[in-house]
C-alpha cells in the first residue's frame, strides 16, 4: 500500500522540503544526508535545489536514488559512514550512519548508535537505532539532540 502523497505536485514537495531545511540549518552547522537527495529531476534542478540549502559542511550518504546527486558538491560522498560526536555524557559516541537499516552495527556493543533513512518510517526504531528521514521529522532535518530524545 502505497502511503498518501502529502503534496500537491513536485514543485510544492521541493520547494517545502528546501524551505524546511533552511528554518532547520543554521549556516555553520554540518549536515549528514542519508540518502535519496534527488530523484527523477534534472541535473540542473538538481545543482540548483542544492544551492540553496545552508550548512557550513553536506555530506552525503548514497542512497539507492543517487545517480545525480553524487554529482553535486558535497564535502563528501559516502556509502556508510561513522561520526563522532559528544555523547549525552560528555564522553566521544560513535554514530553509524546508512541509508539502510542495520540489525547490527560495527560497535553498537560499544554503545555506537545507528541512523537510518530508507524505509520513510516503516521500520520501528530501538533504543540505539532509529530512522531520520524527513518524513518522520516534519519534512526537515533533524538534531543529533531531537533524534536522542526520540531514542529515549
């Protein structure tokens, strides 16, 4: 069953999500991308939706629609990826970072989480591993803070 669209044509869905990201991310901010920035459009809209979104540093994680978008000018590309952040505690927290869902995880032993997109919030979270894709969150990104709250 397909889900209901919740926009009333491309342009209206493009123009919201850039919108959205710019009242989230603020100019020096870094922005971890999980996949499937742009599908179905041209190259062109492509570079030019790009253009306009804020964040000191994008960084992509491909996923399964990125044929153009491993063309823009991200500060990098990846398949997967692991971050280190500063962990509610103040101590280093790895998070792993994949367009798929993982049941497992390098170091999730270690208390490493897990963000995911793909599955556009079909796949309940656990306690360490959870889905960030805009549709979950209001058609914007999300905060490392906001997706620990969610975790809890």
């Amino acid at each position: 069953m397909q889900a209901p669209r919740r926009f009333a044509s491309i342009e209206e869905h493009d123009e919201t999500l850039i919108a959205r990201w710019n009242a989230a991310v603020r100019p020096d901010d870094i922005v971890w991308h999980l996949g499937d920035f742009c599908y179905r459009c041209s190259e062109e809209h492509a570079h030019s939706a790009f253009g306009r979104l804020r964040g000191r540093q994008r960084f992509l994680v491909r996923g399964n629609h990125d044929r153009i978008s491993v063309r823009l000018p991200w500060d990098g590309v990846f398949d997967v990826a692991r971050v280190v952040v500063p962990g509610p505690d103040g101590l280093p927290q790895g998070v792993w970072m994949s367009h798929y869902a993982h049941r497992v995880w390098p170091r999730m032993h270690r208390g490493d989480l897990h963000f995911y997109g793909h599955s556009h919030g079909t796949l309940p979270g656990t306690a360490a591993s959870t889905d960030v894709r805009v549709d979950c969150f209001g058609f914007r990104p999300v905060t490392l803070d906001e997706i620990r709250v969610r975790l809890a």
